[in-house]
C-alpha cells in the first residue's frame, strides 16, 4: 500500500521486441561488404549464426575473411546497426576464426556479381584443403578469356590478386582461393 491508503501502480515492465531469427538474416543481407558494396555480409558467407534469446536479445556471429581484415570493426558496427533498426535494444556481435572462413562460403549468385563488377570469383577450393598454393585458372571477368598473368600477388586487400588479360588488355582484380 503506498501513501494515503491507496495500492501503488506498478510499473509494467519493459516488453522485449519479438523478432525472428529469419527477420534478422534478412536485415543482415542488406549489409554490404565494406571493401566490395555489390555483395552483403551474407552473400559472402560471412555471418555464421544468428541467437534470439528469451528477452529478445539478438547475439549474431560472424567470421571475417580474413583475421587481420582492416574493415572487421566496420563489419562489426554495420551488423549491430542492422539489427538495432529491427528495434533490437540488447544486441552482441561476436566474431569467430574457427572453423576459418573459406571461398567456399561465397553464394553462386555473389560470385557472378564479383564478376560482372569486375572481380574474378575465387575457384572453388574443395572440401579438406586449407589453402591452394598453386595458382588456380582465374578466367577475365570483362571477356571469359583464360589468356591473364597475375601482376602481383596481393591487391589493394590481402584477399586478392591483381591480374591484366592480355586478350582484352584490362587490368582486374581476382579473389584467392581460401
């Protein structure tokens, strides 16, 4: 009984957001890559789990492509705002090196948009290898042509190569398999 005879109201308590984990996934797929706009976070493979708690705390895992991936903290802050728009208030994003990302990962349909921006998709790596060491046949994203050399073993990021067809005389960039 509070003050004066009368029962005190209580406050109702805070009523957690219910959202699902597929209303996540789909937030998540808007999320570009930072370093490559035309592919998400998803279509890279990149998001590994997405936990939606009891009270409506959303907990999303991911792995970069890379361990020293100078973009991880844009990744980071990029999924949390994602799911923050849903109206989330308890979001955790986690990041995990095991079991490291691979190639492999990256859809069909975010292949062929490397591809058509530019990027030569990485060839598949196969299941139980770790990384290719031989060069595999990188094929020109502008003209098809298998006539390129690689002009240098890193790229503008350490995922990538840089490559010059000599068919159509355009300089590329091409994914390493991983």
């Amino acid at each position: 009984m509070a003050e004066g005879g009368r029962q005190k109201a209580e406050r109702p308590a805070p009523s957690a957001i219910s959202i699902q984990p597929s209303a996540v996934w789909d937030a998540l797929a808007s999320v570009p890559d930072p370093e490559i706009p035309v592919v998400s976070i998803t279509d890279m493979g990149m998001v590994r789990d997405v936990t939606v708690g009891d009270a409506g705390g959303v907990t999303v895992t991911f792995t970069p492509t890379f361990s020293g991936c100078p973009a991880l903290h844009v990744i980071r802050d990029s999924i949390e705002q994602a799911v923050r728009d849903l109206g989330v208030t308890d979001v955790e994003v986690k990041s995990t090196l095991t079991p490291p990302w691979t190639t492999d990962w990256i859809g069909d349909d975010a292949r062929e948009r490397l591809r058509q921006y530019g990027i030569a998709p990485p060839a598949p790596t196969g299941e139980g290898q770790l990384i290719q060491l031989d060069v595999e046949p990188t094929r020109c994203p502008r003209c098809g042509s298998l006539n390129v050399r690689m002009t240098a073993s890193f790229g503008p990021t350490l995922c990538k190569r840089m490559y010059v067809c000599d068919s159509c005389r355009e300089p590329f960039e091409g994914f390493k398999s991983v």
